[in-house]
C-alpha cells in the first residue's frame, strides 16, 4: 500500500475512535452509551457534550503535538533517543505551569504562555551548553546537556512544590505532573487551539524540508536551504505545541520517544509521510490510553501512567525487533 493510502486509513481511524470515545464512559453506566439514551437523559448530553468532548479534542491534539515534536527533534539532532522530555522542553514548561499556579493566579493564558517561555528556555539553554561541552561527540553532549537542564527545571519544581499552598496549590501540581486531561473544558481548549493548529500546519507544511534540515548545514545550504533559519522555524514551532499541550495536560510521558519510531517503521525515514504519520499516531496512541484512564476503573488513573505502560512496553518490543539493528 502507498504511504498516503495508509495516511488516509490512519486518519479514518482516528476519527472512527474519536466518534466511539464520545459514547465510552462510565455515566449513566460503565460502556457505551446508547442513542435512545442520550433523547431522554439531559445529563447525559451535558457530559457528552461539555465533558467528553473537549476532553476526546484535547487528546487527540496532545498527541498529534508531542508525536510531532518527538520526531523533529530526532530527525534535526539526528539522535533517536530525543524529545521534548530528554531536552528540558517538557520539564521547562512544568516549571513555567507550576510558577504561574502558585505566583500569578493560574489563569488559563497565564499558564500557557509561561509554560511556553520556559519552554523555549530549556531547549535554548540544553542546546548552547552543549556546544560548550568539549568532551564526546554532538550527540552524547546534547543528551547530557538536557539530562542536566531537565534535573535543573525539576528541582525548581520541587522547590515550588515545598513553597505552594499544601490544601490547595500542592494537590494542583502534584496530579498535574502525573499528567491528565480531567480538567479540561471548551475554555483551555479555545487557548491552546490556535497555537497547537499553527505549529501543527507550520510542521505539516515542512516536513518535506526536514529530510533536508537533517542533513549538514554544508549540504543543506548547497541545496537551496537557510539551515540556521530554517531549523529554528521547525524547533520553534515543535516546542510551542509541546509547551502548550503540556500546560493543560501535565507530563505525558513516552509518546514523543516511542510514537516517531513506529512511524518511521511504517513509513519509512521520509519525513513527508512519517512526520504526518507520527501526528495521527501519537493522536491514535492518546486517545486510546485517556479512554482507558478514565473508564479501567471507579477513580481515574492519571494518564501519564498509563502512556508510560504502553509506550515503555512497546519500545521493548521494538528493541528486540529483528528489524532494528545497531551498527558497531
């Protein structure tokens, strides 16, 4: 089958899962919900329609973003091992998030914008400090680099943590890095859609480029490109919609590392169709694990647990694949 065949059934799936989503859950009864149902029950379509439905959005947008930004990460830092959490993007916006919970009233813009500029901070400070590492190659500094920045935005974390308010701030941020989308309502969704949609078509829009912006600057620029400027369109645009989906959602861990891999193993290395592959994937990926989060049991399981299950379960399952194999 051709890739934009497969493109196509893809997004038919996850918009099949998308309309089945809006029927699971466990009011009035746990399982699907039935039409005659939703004619006589008012409560019934108040949930489907202010609860579920922002909700089944929001997790479809989280992990079209984090898909995304995994695999322009490692297609520009040629290192499959990077995303957004391994460069200090995902722990910067936490700590953007938790300073403004606890220092500037939490509001939803707040939130978002300063989870954005910490963002961006921990992936400019991760990438300068690793050029001024002078040991191993570019790879090895730059996980070094964001392995340190990460533990440095962690530790302000639990510093705001110590300092918040234990009846009210602390329980915020404390299920908030679990990661979860049951707050989420049409108003966080109004916020966090128009910077998501652009960074989104930003990337879609490029992905042919990418295959070019991975190579080195020499090549590239010989090929018609602008690499410094190009590059820093492309990381702008992944770390935005990382830092404005991991405001509302908290740290959803593994589908930024795991998503882009499965995809290239779809579709093969040409960004043109594994970047638009790792978006539907990672939308595929979230909504599944969020539909489980809320309906496995009474009290819901925070969803960055259960992304961690999965994702880590298939990235061993990847690992000993004869497919992958590892040049000495």
């Amino acid at each position: 089958m051709k890739p934009a065949g497969f493109l196509l059934i893809l997004a038919a799936l996850l918009l099949a899962i998308s309309l089945l989503s809006l029927f699971l859950g466990r009011y009035p009864q746990p399982g699907f919900i039935s039409l005659e149902r939703l004619n006589t029950d008012e409560l019934a379509r108040r949930v489907l329609l202010n609860l579920r439905a922002p909700r089944i959005l929001a997790a479809v947008l989280l992990g079209m973003s984090l898909g995304a930004a995994g695999s322009v990460f490692q297609m520009i830092f040629s290192n499959p091992l990077v995303e957004p959490g391994f460069l200090g993007v995902s722990q910067g916006a936490t700590f953007g998030a938790a300073l403004a919970i606890i220092f500037l009233g939490g509001t939803p813009w707040i939130t978002q914008g300063s989870a954005a500029v910490f963002a961006f901070g921990g992936l400019a400070v991760s990438y300068f400090l690793s050029r001024r590492v002078r040991f191993g190659g570019w790879v090895l500094r730059l996980v070094l680099a964001g392995i340190a920045v990460s533990a440095l935005f962690s530790s302000g974390v639990g510093i705001l943590k110590y300092i918040a308010d234990p009846l009210e701030e602390l329980p915020e941020i404390t299920f908030w890095l679990l990661g979860g989308l049951y707050k989420i309502n049409w108003q966080d969704l109004r916020v966090l859609l128009p910077v998501v949609v652009i960074s989104l078509l930003i990337l879609f829009q490029m992905r042919w480029r990418l295959n070019l912006l991975s190579l080195e600057d020499e090549v590239a620029f010989s090929l018609g490109l602008a690499p410094g400027r190009e590059r820093a369109l492309v990381l702008a645009a992944s770390v935005a919609a990382a830092a404005s989906v991991t405001a509302v959602s908290g740290i959803v861990s593994w589908v930024g590392l795991i998503v882009p891999h499965i995809s290239r193993r779809l579709f093969g290395a040409d960004a043109r169709y594994s970047l638009p592959g790792a978006m539907l994937l990672g939308g595929i990926f979230t909504l599944v694990c969020d539909d489980l989060a809320r309906t496995l049991m009474v009290a819901e399981v925070p969803l960055g647990i259960i992304t961690s299950l999965f994702g880590a379960l298939f990235f061993m399952l990847l690992m000993i694949s004869r497919g992958i194999r590892v040049e000495k």
